[in-house]
C-alpha cells in the first residue's frame, strides 16, 4: 500500500530529526528546555506514526 510506504519514510524522517536535533543539543546550538520539548513532540509523533502503521499492518 503506497500510503503505509509513505507511513515508513515519514517515520525515517522522524528519526532523522530526533538524530540532528540530539547532535544541535550537544553542541549547545540554543537552551536545552527547547530541544527537550523539541524531542518530546518528536517522540509523540513517532509513537502515533507507529501507531498507525500497526492498525493498517492488521
């Protein structure tokens, strides 16, 4: 199915973001109060793609 292809590169992008976002934290790019937030909506983002993968896997 073409949209749960899409499903799994939006998921790969996701994780690529969570990648720069953790390397701009260490090299202390701004506070880390906004990478914290920044990472958390990433994580919520990746747990409803996840999610939704599963339902249309089943």
């Amino acid at each position: 199915m073409l949209y749960l292809q899409f499903l799994h590169i939006s998921l790969g992008s996701l994780r690529e973001l969570d990648t720069q976002l953790l390397i701009a934290q260490r090299v202390k790019l701004a506070e880390n109060k906004l990478f914290l937030s920044l990472i958390n909506e990433v994580e919520e983002m990746q747990k409803i793609l996840v999610a939704t993968v599963n339902k249309l896997k089943t």
